[in-house]
C-alpha cells in the first residue's frame, strides 16, 4: 500500500468535517483538516448559532408585551442595544471557534490553513496563510465544504445582502425587505420583526415553506402575519435601486415599490465547490453543483468523499453530523463494541425558528396520504394557557398523521412556543414506530402544550 502522509485529510472545518475529523482521530487514523475561515462553518458562524441567539433577543420583544397581563408594570419602553447584541454574539461565536480549534488539536487532528483543492489522486493543494502552497497525501479525502447564499441575477442584486451578512448589520434596519419564503426568509423575518424591524416578506409562491405540511404552512403564515410581519405571496422582484441616503428601493414585478434599510435575499443555498478542483479527478455532480454520493458518501473518484450541505441532501447540522458518523465507520470499521452506523434519512425531525416556531418529524399529510392511502389526520389548534392573561392572540397548532393499516403515527408537527424543544421528544417515540395507541396511553403532563399530543382523540379527518 503506498505511503500518504494522511489516512484521512478533510477540506472543511463545519459541522461535518469537523465531527468526521474528529471521531477519525480518535480511532487511530492520522487526519488533517483544511480550513481557511473560521472553525465551526456556518452552523456556528452565520448560521444555527447566531440565528437561534438573535431568535432568543427578539423574543424578549414578545415577553415585555406579555408581561403587562401578568401585573408587570415596565416603567420604560425597553430599547434594542444593537450594538451589544453583536458584541456579545460576536464574543460567544469567538468561544466557539476556539472549542472547535481545541477539539481539532485535542484530538491530534493537524489543522492546515489555507484554501485547500483537489490536486491528483490522493493529493490536496493547500494554498496556505504563509503564502506557499503545500502539497499533502491522503489516503481518504473527505470534501465538507458546506454552501453559501445563492442569489438569483436580478438587476441590482448587489444592493440586497445574505444571511452571511445579517448578524452583523452595522446599523440596525428599520425597514428590511425578505425576499425568500424558506427557513431562512421566515426565520429572518420573525427575528428582526421581533427586533424592532418593520419587516416585508416577498415570496413568488402560493403559501411560505413550501415542503412543510400545507396546514402548517397556512397557520404559520397567519401567525406571522398577526405578530406584525407582511407577507407578500405570489410577488416576485424586478429590481433593486439605491436611492441617495442609502435606502433599497424594490420594484415588485406588478410595478409595485417598497422602500427599504436592507433587502434580504434568502433564496436558497448552493454548494460550496469553487476551486476545489473537481474537474481534475472527475467528480461528478449534479445539476445544481451538489457533488453525487453513493450510500458510503464516496463520489466517482476514487478516494475522495463528500458530506453535509455539499452534497445537498438535507441541510441541516445534525445531519452532517451522523453522515460523519456513518462516514468514518465505513472508512475505519465501528468503535469496539458497536454496530457500523448507517445513515438513516427517514425521521429527521426539523425545526423553524420562526416566531411562534416550527416542531416537525415525519410524514406532510399529503406525502402520508400519497404513501399510506388510509390516514387519520387528528389536529387541534387553541390558545396556550399564558397567552389567556398576556392577551395576545397567538395560538398554538398540534397534529397527528396516523397510517390507518398500522395505527402508527408517521407524521408529528407543532407550530407554538417551544415547537423544537417538543418535538425532540416526540422524534423518538415516531423513531421507535409508537402508535396511536400508545400515544392515547400516555398520561400527559398538565398544563403544557405538549400534553395535546396525548389528548387527541377525535379524527379530524381520514
Ligand atoms: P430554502 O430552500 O428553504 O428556501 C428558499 C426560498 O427562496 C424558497 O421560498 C424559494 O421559493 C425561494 N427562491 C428560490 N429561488 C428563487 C428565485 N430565483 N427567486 C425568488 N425566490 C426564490 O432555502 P433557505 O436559503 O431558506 O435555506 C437553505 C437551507 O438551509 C434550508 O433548506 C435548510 O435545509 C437549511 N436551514 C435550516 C434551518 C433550520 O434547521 N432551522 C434554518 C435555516 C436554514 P420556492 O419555494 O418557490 O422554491
């Protein structure tokens, strides 16, 4: 067997590469990673992290207006420091970054900086920091490079700025136009509408978040839009312009303008495979630039493995984080002791950190309907205990999609406070295929929401 310098090198020090670089080195193999930004990828830099926290300072907003109903007299109206949100986000990414370096060095993984790309079989060209570039062997190379903000080629598109660029905002916006209805459109537009934005949402489709739930879709949509968020549906852009002053003027394509601090453009992400050398060794991809996979994530050239956003599965951390998994057991055999970890795409529970959020695992009522034939759909939808003394008028969405054939429930959604935090939960139980009936025996905990999903008893409809 020739000699490589590497059993494994990594090009991307995200959620993917990292974990896989990691768990690599702690079963004996000798791995590098390459990175030339900061440790941590966007999950940790611009993206879950600084997301979830700044969803946490806007719903402060929510929680001063609560709090009146509850005998809370707040002398003064509270103001947004935005500056020190930054700073103290900007402070406790930094932490991270640092956790991420210590877990790299920890494990003995050699971190090379510096933009790495593909250079013959076995072989990563690492332009490095100092100027050089170095070559290294390898005998697995793993590509973990992520995505970044695609944004389509509309006249004036460099006026409009990424999720990349929101966290740090140097002057808050009053006015901010989104241009996106997915995760991140939604999510930016509860968050800085929380904030103290005035917030428009444009999306060229029928309904928000298209892929989720159609019920779902339509309660979230109702629920943003009484929080204060405007959505525009079946809307599209024609043009950005800067007026003097800097403000964003939008021209819908019906002719229509809004005037704007900050256009968003949240309209989905591409893979991150700039420069990487991909043509040299014949890596395939797909239409959209995702790089193709076979079920061990190794890609047409021999050697050379890609994972998490890259390939465009499903975009999400945990995600990466088991494909990794998957990944260094396929390549260096399980820990003793344990099974081979395979990479299991059903069940994946998601959340939408809109304001209320999104709690989901398995099966749409329609995709259930198409796959089972038979379904009972059982929903409920109310006003949550605290919102009966703070007055406002959220409300909270549960719903069961049960196969009629097994009685199992295959699909689970919430749209309420804490969506995420129950739906973790619940994940299991549809993991481990619970029933209906199993659910109709559990006693629930009183008074919460997530008591409801064990009190359903009347099908809405089949
Ligand atoms: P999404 O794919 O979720 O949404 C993109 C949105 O932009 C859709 O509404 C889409 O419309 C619209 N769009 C796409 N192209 C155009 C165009 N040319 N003109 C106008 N509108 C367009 O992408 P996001 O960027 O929101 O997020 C990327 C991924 O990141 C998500 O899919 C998710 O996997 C992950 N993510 C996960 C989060 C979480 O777990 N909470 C949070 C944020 C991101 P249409 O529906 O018509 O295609």
């Amino acid at each position: 067997m020739p000699h490589h310098d590497f059993d494994l090198l990594v090009i991307g020090g995200g959620s993917g590469g990292v974990r896989a670089a990691r768990m690599a080195a702690q079963r004996g193999a000798r791995v590098a990673l390459a990175e030339h930004g900061r440790m941590g990828g966007t999950c940790v830099n611009v993206g879950c992290i600084p997301k979830k926290l700044y969803s946490y300072a806007a719903g402060f907003a929510e929680d001063f207006a609560d709090a009146a109903g509850f005998g809370w007299r707040i002398a003064q109206p509270p103001v947004l420091d935005w500056a020190a949100l930054k700073a103290n986000r900007a402070q406790e990414i930094a932490r991270l970054n640092g956790i991420y370096e210590g877990l790299m060095t920890g494990a003995q993984v050699r971190v090379l900086r510096g933009h790495a790309r593909l250079a013959g079989g076995h072989t990563v060209e690492v332009a490095g920091e100092d100027g050089a570039t170095h070559r290294h062997t390898a005998r697995a190379i793993l590509i973990a490079t992520g995505g970044r903000p695609f944004v389509p080629p509309v006249p004036g598109h460099e006026l409009a700025v990424t999720s990349d660029d929101m966290f740090d905002l140097p002057v808050f916006p009053r006015r901010l136009v989104v241009v996106g209805g997915g995760y991140i459109g939604c999510e930016m537009a509860s968050i800085f509408h929380g904030l103290g934005a005035e917030v428009t949402l444009i999306y060229r489709g029928e309904q928000v978040l298209r892929g989720f739930d159609d019920e779902v879709r339509a309660f979230t949509a109702e629920e943003m839009r009484k929080a204060g968020v405007q959505l525009r549906l079946r809307s599209d852009v024609a043009r950005i312009d800067a007026l003097p002053g800097g403000t964003r003027r939008v021209t819908l394509q019906d002719g229509a303008t809004l005037d704007a601090d900050v256009v968003l453009y949240a309209t989905g992400r591409q893979p991150n495979v700039a420069g990487l050398g991909l043509d040299a060794l014949d890596v395939r991809q797909q239409a959209s630039g995702a790089i193709e996979v076979d079920e061990h994530f190794a890609t047409s050239a021999p050697g050379v493995y890609a994972l998490g956003d890259v390939v465009g599965r499903m975009e999400l951390t945990p995600v990466a984080l088991a494909e990794a998994m998957a990944l260094v057991d396929h390549l260096l055999g399980p820990a003793p002791g344990r099974p081979a970890r395979r990479m299991d795409y059903a069940h994946i529970p998601t959340a939408v950190f809109t304001h209320p959020p999104i709690g989901t695992v398995g099966l749409t009522e329609q995709a259930a309907r198409e796959k089972f034939g038979a379904i009972r759909v059982y929903r409920g939808d109310f006003k949550p205990l605290k919102h009966t003394l703070s007055g406002r008028a959220e409300r909270t969405l549960v719903k069961l999609i049960v196969d009629d054939a097994s009685d199992r429930v295959v699909g689970l959604h919430m749209v309420g406070a804490d969506a995420g935090e129950v739906v973790q939960g619940f994940a299991v139980a549809l993991k481990c295929g619970a029933t209906k009936a199993q659910f109709d025996a559990t006693l629930g905990i009183h008074p919460t929401s997530a008591e409801e999903f064990v009190t359903l008893r009347e099908v809405t409809r089949r």
